[in-house]
C-alpha cells in the first residue's frame, strides 16, 4: 500500500526481483544478519523506477559453476565404489596372515560404515548448508571426502583392515552431505531455467565417475598394487576438493555483488520516494528473526512428502537390484544352473550353486582357466558386466539431453508415472519371462534416467526458498533408509522363494522390486489428481517466472 512499510526479506526481493537468488540473506557476511523496514516505493510518472538487479540465474558464470559443481563430486563417485571394482585384488592382498578369515566381513562393513550414518547425515548436512551457508558446508564436506580416502589409501597401505573402516567412515560422513550441496547450489544458480539439465550434467559426471573407476582401478592394480589404485582415487578427490573450493570463491563473489546491487537498488528506489514525500524516514535496523531449524519440516507440503516416498521406492528399486543383478543375469541369460560340463579328468557334473566349480579344480588355477567349463563361465561374467553398466552409462549419457527436454516442455508430473511403471513392468518381465536381459535392462536405464532428471529439480517447487537445502537432505535421508532396508528385506524373500516352482530363482526378488514401483506409481498418481500440483510439476522452466512456489494453503 502506498506510504505503508514492507519488510525486506527474502520473499520480498523475489518479488520485486522475480531472478534474485535464493541466498541473498544468508549469513554468509556478517551485515546479513540485520534486515531493514523500509517505506514501501511509490511510482511517479515523472519518476520512473530503476531496474531491479538479475540474480545468479541469468549470470553467464552459472556455467562455470555448473562445470565445477560436477567436477567436486566425480572423486566422491570415484571412490565410493573403489572396494567393489578392487575385491578380488584386496582378498589377494590380504589372503595371508592373521586378517585372512575377517576379510570378508570387513569388506561388508567397508560399505556398512558409509550407508548407516547416511540415513541421518544428509537432513543434517541441508540443515548446515541453509543455515551457514555454500561456502562452510561444501568446504567441510570435500575435506571429509578427502580425508576419508587418505586414510582408506594409508590403511591399504600399511595393511591395517582398522584403518581402511575408520577411512570409510569418514569419507561417509562428507558423502552424501555433499550429494546435497550441490543439489542446493545448482538449484540456486539455474532457478527458474535450465535446473532440470544442470542436475542431469551432474549426474553424468557422477556416473561417468563411478563407470572410469570400474575399468581403470582394477587395471592401475594389476600393474602396480591396490595401494597405488587407492592413492590414485585420493588424487581424484584432491582435484575435486579444488573443485569445491573455487566454486565456494566463484559463488561467494557473486553473491557479495548481488546484495550490493540489491542494495543499491533498494536505495535509488527510496531517494525517489524521498525526492517526492519528504516526510518519509527511514525505519530503525533490527535482527532479522528467520531461521532455518528441523521443525521447519512440518510445514513441508503433502506434494513434497509423495514425491519423496516415490524417491524410495524407485531408487529402492534400482540401485539395490544392481546387488543381485549379476547373479541373476548369470543364471537366467548367460550361464544357467543345471547344465553339465566335464571336469578336468573327463567326468560329467552338474553347474549348481552346490556346485559352482569342476570338482578338484578351481577355475582361478591355472589348470582351470583351460577348462572349457572355466572359459565359458568367465565369458558369461563378461556378457554380464556389460548388460549390468546399461543402466549407469545410458545415465551418464541422456540425463544432460533428458534434463535440456524437461526444463523445455515440462512433465514432470507425468514422467514420474511413466518411470514408475516402466519399471515396474520391466522387473515383472526380468521375473517371469525370456525376453533378453540386454534388452529389459535398457528399460532399468530408461526409467532411472527419467525419474532423476525430473524428481531433483522439482524438490525447489514444492519447498520454500529458504529450505531447499533441507528438503534436499530430507529426501536424500529417506533414501538411504529405503537403501539400507531394501537389501535385508531383498536377503529374506530371495531365502523363501528361490526354491518355489518360478522361472528362476530370483523371480520372487522380481516380483518384490516391482511391488516397489507399483507403490511409485501409485504415489505419482495420486498428485495427478492434486490440480495445483500437476499444474506447477508440469510447468516448463521457460514459462518458470509466471507460476510461485506451492501455496502453503494448498499443501499442508
């Protein structure tokens, strides 16, 4: 109204400045912390206003911090996956001496250490990066990462299995923290366009990273030592420790120059209004009272919740399928259970799993390798690895261009019905029936691909601006419980189906993921019916600027 008082937060620079960046009020300086109540603007005809200030978001930097964004999470992808791409090098090194029968208990609890803290440490690390800031956080959290695998790198080293865990640990305790950092970041600097591919060039430098790992770490091994394969991917963090530290200067600058422009603006717009009303004064300073804490949840969206349980669920429904995905491809496509070979003295066997080599021979010696049995079942291994990186590489490569589509023509919404019951109909297919695993594999991908290039950039449509980080970490939280459950539940059903009459043995399992999806789909659903919602998720981001944030009306 006009000669009334309006507060100058962060919901009113969005309003005059619809591109303002999401963090113009976070404490990164000290001066932030004080808000000003100013005399609202009057417009004049003789005195027009001057423009307001572009935020991050039409900065032609964004593309430097798109580059770095995804160069500081490649060593995280790098690393978490060098135990599995070094396993049968590290139960060789360790093969001798007293650590020889806890090795493989060890080598689970090498990935334990990681998941378990990660199903709180994610809500914590949102919380951190609203409330402190980009520059702390991500500092704080690639510092973790490349301690962790320096110390993971000196405990292989020093063949210390102790130290190898305590490494794991806390390169977990930046890992997924981290993952929601940079979500929080790129959410800030490609707001309103272009957020949907942004996330999807992240993801393919992460997937890219997790895919260089599986060929190269094994090979750097085999030349030189597990250690130097180690101290390799500690290199990798280093570079992507660098990474993180320039984009926190590069997104640092950038938002000193905002609030300066900011307040230069808010300034000019009150010398015009003093020009013409000189009994206007100027308002005393007081503290700003926002702040981000955990109970802030509540007041998350019906939207956001669904589209968080759909997060478990499909994710549970990928990523842990790929634990079991080997032993399934082998025994339905590749190398099947039940067929007989000659062992090395001429005598007929039957492959089962009592019976997994030629008896009196194993196919690790050099007798075995030439057995024909020996030879075929390490072509099958072969044929199934490259089936099984279907799904990551088909990301690493679609998710930019899938991403470029979404923020052109919109649909997310929608998408997300498609991903869930594409996946639901391929794990039904992988369970019961003979269509090649190549092929329902490539369906895995479509779907995964899909889901994460529409579900990540719509987490800041259902969340207020000031806790994007937060709703990042709640959803990355709620994932990793779907993560750790999902393998214990997957352990039991496969125990009290792989006997029953089915198509194979894993046809429970199958039947189980699809379940899963059944429930994402069904979730998805559901906001197809809330006409708001629909409305804001299937919105292009070149139309962004024309629709707000979900009412907190319409969504509790």
């Amino acid at each position: 109204m006009p000669g009334g008082t309006t507060h100058v937060s962060n919901a009113f620079v969005q309003r005059l400045s619809p591109h303002a960046s999401a963090d113009l009020n976070q404490p990164l300086l000290q001066d932030t912390n004080t808000v000003v109540d100013l005399p609202a603007p009057r417009q004049h005809d003789n005195a027009p206003a001057p423009a307001p200030p572009s935020g991050k978001s039409r900065l032609r930097s964004r593309w430097l911090v798109l580059v770095l964004s995804s160069l500081m999470q490649l060593g995280n992808y790098y690393c978490y996956d060098n135990p599995a791409a070094l396993l049968v090098e590290m139960r060789e090194q360790f093969s001798e001496g007293p650590q020889k029968a806890q090795f493989d208990f060890y080598y689970e609890m090498l990935y334990s250490v990681y998941s378990l803290p990660n199903i709180f440490l994610p809500l914590l690390g949102g919380l951190l990066v609203d409330r402190v800031g980009m520059l702390f956080s991500i500092v704080l959290f690639s510092s973790l990462l490349l301690g962790g695998q320096v110390l993971f790198a000196l405990g292989d080293t020093i063949s210390s299995l102790n130290v190898m865990l305590l490494g794991r640990a806390l390169f977990g305790l930046g890992g997924e923290s981290m993952a929601v950092a940079q979500s929080s970041v790129v959410a800030q600097w490609f707001q309103g366009k272009e957020l949907a591919m942004a996330l999807g060039v992240n993801l393919s430098f992460s997937r890219l990273g997790s895919v260089v790992n599986n060929a190269i770490s094994p090979a750097i091994a085999r030349m030189a030592s597990v250690s130097v394969a180690l101290w390799f991917g500690a290199l990798v963090c280093l570079c992507s420790w660098a990474s993180a530290l320039a984009l926190s200067l590069v997104d640092r600058h950038h938002t000193r120059a905002i609030r300066r422009a900011e307040r230069r603006w808010r300034h000019e717009q009150m010398r015009q209004q003093l020009q013409h009303d000189t009994s206007a004064k100027l308002p005393p300073v007081k503290e700003a009272t926002e702040r981000i804490s955990l109970s802030d949840t509540r007041s998350f969206s019906s939207a956001f919740w669904i589209l968080a349980l759909c997060t478990v669920v499909i994710y549970s429904s990928v990523l842990p399928f790929n634990n079991i995905a080997e032993a399934l491809l082998q025994d339905r496509d590749y190398f099947k259970y039940g067929t007989r070979w000659r062992d090395a003295h001429n005598r007929t066997f039957v492959y089962s799993p009592e019976t997994p080599n030629p008896p009196g021979t194993d196919c690790h010696s050099f007798a075995g390798q030439r057995l024909p049995f020996c030879k075929a079942r390490a072509a099958a291994k072969e044929h199934v690895s490259i089936v099984m990186s279907e799904p990551y590489v088909m990301s690493a490569c679609v998710s930019p261009v899938l991403g470029h589509l979404v923020d052109q023509r919109g649909g997310r919404a929608g998408l997300i019905v498609v991903s869930a019951m594409t996946l639901s109909i391929v794990h039904v297919l992988l369970g019961f029936s003979s269509i090649p695993a190549f092929l329902l594999l490539f369906g895995v991908g479509f779907s995964y691909c899909v889901f994460a290039a529409v579900l990540w950039p719509s987490i800041p449509l259902v969340v207020d601006v000031s806790q994007v980080g937060t709703g990042y970490g709640v959803v990355t939280s709620l994932q990793n419980v779907g993560l750790f459950l999902t393998p214990l539940v997957v352990g039991q059903v496969f125990d009290s189906t792989h006997t029953l009459p089915l198509s194979n043995e894993y046809s429970g399992v199958e039947l189980f993921f699809a379940l899963q999806g059944a429930v994402g789909l069904a979730a998805a659903i559901v906001l197809q019916f809330d006409a708001p919602v629909r409305k804001l998720l299937n919105a292009p981001n070149s139309s962004a600027e024309e629709h707000e944030q979900l009412p907190k009306e319409t969504s509790s």
